[in-house]
C-alpha cells in the first residue's frame, strides 16, 4: 500500500452533540506498539528508529541542530525533526470539507512530525544538557513558524508523552507537533475565556493571575529571569505545573534563543523536581500558543485584541492518576493533592542551581 | 480524625483559563486501591466491601432491592446503593461560594453515592439477569430524583468504571453518582449546542441525529423496542457506542419501569456484543441528562426550550488506547478504527437474543 493511499484515509469529524473534533486515522492501528526497546549484546538498541546511526529508519529530516560538517539524515545531531512514520494528519495539498446533514468532516490537510530529542536511546529531557532542551525549544518554535506559513492550518499542538502510562510507544526521548485544519476546542475555550476577560477589564488573563500568584506566593515553585513556574489553582493531576513568560507574550514563535534558554533552565528544573518528587512519574507536557493568525482571516481589530488577550504557557501533567467514567462524563477532574501542598513539595525539593 | 473534619476540606475549583472545575480532595488519596481482592480458602473474598455478607464494611444503605423479609444492611439484596466511604464530595448542609480575585470555589455541596450491582464479586453487568441490571438503572433513575430534591444540586453525573484501566479501584461490579452544586463543562457544552440548534430549527438535535442514523444505517448496532444503540459519528475511541430512546426523552428520571426493562435489555446486549468483540474491554460508561431545574432558577420559557432540545443518552468508552498529551491539549482525539467499521463488527456479533 503505498503512502499517499494511506494519508488520504484520514478524516477530521465533528462531534454534533458536543463539538469536538475526532481524528479518524484508521492507518494509525498498524503503528509499532512499544518497539525499538529490545537492547543488542553492544548496548544499543538496533530496532529504535530515533537512535544515533539509524537515521534511515525515519523519513528525512526536516530540521537539525548537527554538528559542522555532518550530513543531513546522518549522525552527528543533536536535536532532529523528521515527519511521522504513522501521521495521524497529512496535507493533500487540496482541503476538502464536507457536510452531510448534521455531520462534517475535513480531509487532506494537517501534520505530524516527530522532535527526536536526543541522539541517545535513555537521555530522557531532565537529564539533558541546557543546550539541548534549548534546541527542542527552538526546534517547537521554528516549526510552528514553518508550518504558520500554510493558511490551511490554523493551530499547531506541541506536546510529549513521557513513559508509557501517559501514550509513548516509544522509549527514546521524543515530543511531536500535530497541525490541525481548525481551532482545536480547548484553544477555542481558553481563547474565550481569554478575549471575554479582556473585553470586561482591558487586562490580559494570564497577566493577572500571574500577578495574583506572586502576590500569594503559594503556589509558585520558581522565579527565573522573567519565567514562573507554579502549581495551578484549579491543578487536575497531582504535581501539574505550568510554566509561562512574566512579560505578557500572545506567541511562543516570537521567543529569542536568549529566553528559550532561559526557558530551557526553568523547564529542566521543572522536570528534575519532579523526578525527584514524585518518582519519575510518567507526564505529558502540552503548548497552548496563537492560533495562525493567517488561517483565522480576523479583522485587524480582532488581531489586536487577540494579541493583548493571549499568553503562551506550557503545561506538565503528572500522570499518575487514572482518569475515570465521572471525568469523562462531565469534564470535572479529582485530584487528590492541593496545589498548595504540591507547590510546597516541590519548592522543597532540589531543582537546578 | 472525624468523618465530619475530613469533609470540611473538599472544594470545587474553577481553572480561569479553561473555566473547566476540578473537585480538590485531599482526603481521597486515602482511599484503597485495589483491594478486598484477595480470594480466600473458601471462594470467598473477606476483604471486599461490596460482597453480600459484608454489608457493614459499608455505611448505611440509601436504597436497595432486597429480598421479602431481608433487613436493610444485610444479606438479601440484588442491588443496592450506599454513600461512597471516600467520597469526592459531601454536603455539609451550608454553600460556601467565594472568589478571590479570579480563583473562585465552592465548598459544602455534594453528594457521592455508589451503586452495588450484585452481591456477587465476578457477576459483572454483562452477565448479569436482565431484571438485575433493570434494577441498577431503577437505582440511577430514583437516586438522581431524590438527589434533585435539594436545590443546591445542579447536576447529577452518573457513571461506571469497569476494570482497573478504566479506573476502577474495586473488582466488585459497582457504578457511582456524583452530584455537583454546578453544572458540568461537558453537559454545559452540550446543553448549549442543543439549545443553539433547537433555536435554530426548533427540533432536538439527538432525534435528527437518530434521524440521519436511521437514514443510513452505517453506524447502528441494534434497535430494540423504542431505543437504539450505535457508534458515534465522531467516536473518541474504537468501539464506542450510545445508547438513546428513539422518542424524544429529555429527562432519564422520566423514564418507567417498562422502559428500563427494555433500555437493560439493549444494555446488556451492547455489553455482550464488546466483551465479545473486543477481548472484555476496560471501559467507562456515562449518563448524559437533564439538569436539575430547581436549581438552575431559568424563566418558564427557558425551561420549555431546554425540555424540547435535551435527550438523554449513555455513552459507553472502551479504554483500550492511551490518552496523551495531544488529547489533552487539544481536546482532539485520535481514533484508529472507524465507527462504520466498528459498528458492522458489533452487528456481526452475536448479541441478546
């Protein structure tokens, strides 16, 4: 069966009761299902397809950080971006939308690639070097860049599974990028709530809960050069933490090298506290950042106050709880730590110095 | 510590930046898991709580199906209903709503109940009697009617965790009720797409998706008797399915013994149907229904659009794939099996006949 056959299977639906979106991706059942872990006599890992030496075994590369000299699709990376052997979005190069009844559907347009963070098999991010969670922060933010240039796609969602209980089928360290035709319904929610805040009192939502978590001081784990991370006050999961810019900044893509190093400090203090903390818990971490201003076609009044309402931030959720019929049904969430004590817990702990 | 202390501490909270509500219980993390699962020499399992016998390892029951002549809190009973002895949410008989700055919570509202599906600790729903689970459906319906009395309670969510990567944190069968002093994000958002399409069209948007469903017969399973099973034109997850009645209903509590006789029938049978299928899935299922209108203080007119827009269904999630952190992220879903492929194989199943 032959790539382009597959792609074309794919569809985004509309859920009509509740508006969500669910990505039909019948091809996406053939993917390997926690291969590549199985260690050869030399200490290597022949069967993972993100190891150092085994670039072929990925589609070619579509971003590096590699040392002088060294050759696209080689060794001598640091950081390297490939598309997804097992997309659940492709573009088509020709969007079809659809409607029969109360029922639509989007074909042909998306992406998925892979952020293979480290050329060794058990570096997780916690333990790698400043430099190199640097350059998966740059490598998020020039392929978000990258892909904003489609007018097709209006959102692209950044995140990583760490360990299996929170969705890797993979060991080696990864975080991936799926580019959607739309608004997915969580950014949609939150850039509502964002722009009827700012309607109401001119102030920029994240601005002053910042504000009021510096006041209070009681759920933030640390300050660092214009970065927080804090334990959020309505926390789903033990532990979750978000970390955003002090300075109000509506896009990640307008981030320098010099505070995505910054960045790189702050999260890689994050992710060892919780290491510590609470057992190298399995996590998944997500982006919420602009949508494509390009796709939105919004007047440039809309624009603005898009601009002034927005406040990229990254959240990380523990996933150590089981997620259950009561949350599904109603969108409510348990969790049975407060953030306060969390936030205590991990300030506590010893981060990067 | 006091049963009465332990309560004091629940608070719901609400995220200002996705409006969704977390319940906040410290208490719950003292709750077992996995236990009363150890077997003894005679069959037996000492430790569960749930298992007819050991009625007073739990606090007292609310209602129950029991045998002539049999005792409240003692053996004789098919199904019966007791307060969740870890619960996520109790009332105290006094609403504390407060709000600082953004943060807003409400402490003092609630209700956690569990439902015991039979007295015996293997006989889960799908094999149990149709007038056992007609009972266990009698107890959601009459529980969320009496729940209801009390005006401080907007909803009721009920729902069923089956197997641990469901949740479950008890073998026994057994569902639960939780009730909230708010209405839940998820059936806000449905109550509102319903509401947008009835104002638009003055019909409820389930009976045209039935309609449609009817029309094409993709996606059925079963239709039995005024209620109809399918899988959902944007399934979360593969085998998803839901279960409604084909006349427009708005409210579960209306529904008559007769028609619960019927609704275990489809019930079981869809039961039947995924254990077969699908390798005895984990899953959850969930009740989506009326809020509590003497709670939510709407005007008589509001009240007739949310009857005539409003239909009550039960979704049923298998939980054989991970949620990770594009889903929790985006609020997208990624499902590799198509509903019409996952609808024709449960129709190729062999079902209640």
């Amino acid at each position: 069966m032959k790539k382009e056959h597959l792609s074309s299977k794919e569809e985004i639906r509309r859920d009509p009761l509740s508006h969500r979106w669910v990505i039909v991706a019948p091809d996406r059942a053939q993917r390997p299902q926690e291969t590549g872990q199985d260690q050869g006599a030399d200490g290597s890992y022949p069967d993972c397809p993100f190891c150092e030496g085994h670039e072929q075994a990925t589609p070619s590369e579509i971003w590096a950080r590699r040392a002088a000299g060294s050759r696209p699709d080689g060794p001598g990376w640091t950081v390297r971006v490939v598309p997804n052997r097992y997309p659940a979005l492709t573009s088509s190069g020709q969007v079809h939308r659809s409607q029969s009844g109360l029922f639509k559907k989007i074909q042909g347009a998306g992406a998925h690639e892979v952020v293979i963070e480290s050329p060794h098999h058990h570096e997780s991010l916690a333990d790698a070097d400043l430099l190199q969670i640097q350059y998966v922060l740059e490598a998020y933010r020039d392929r978000i860049r990258s892909l904003y240039q489609d007018a097709g796609l209006r959102y692209v969602q950044v995140f990583k599974n760490h360990k299996l209980p929170a969705g890797a089928s993979l060991q080696h360290p990864h975080s991936q990028l799926i580019a959607t035709p739309m608004l997915p319904q969580n950014i949609e929610l939150k850039l509502k709530a964002a722009l009827r805040h700012f309607e109401r009192t001119h102030t920029c939502l994240m601005c002053e809960i910042l504000g009021q978590e510096r006041a209070s001081q009681q759920r933030i784990i640390r300050e660092h050069r214009g970065f927080i991370s804090f334990a959020p006050f309505a926390s789903r999961f033990p532990f979750e933490v978000t970390i955003a810019p002090l300075r109000h900044t509506w896009d990640f893509i307008e981030m320098p090298d010099e505070k995505l190093e910054i960045l790189a400090f702050l999260l890689k203090d994050v992710l060892l506290r919780l290491k510590l903390a609470a057992a190298d818990p399995p996590y998944n971490y997500f982006l919420s950042t602009a949508p494509n201003l390009r796709a939105m076609r919004s007047k440039p009044k809309q624009e603005d106050s898009l601009k002034a309402a927005l406040h990229w931030h990254l959240e990380i959720l523990p996933r150590q709880t089981a997620v259950a019929g009561f949350e599904w049904g109603s969108g409510f969430y348990i969790n049975s730590r407060t953030p306060e004590e969390a936030a205590r817990i991990l300030r506590e702990t010893q981060g990067l110095s």
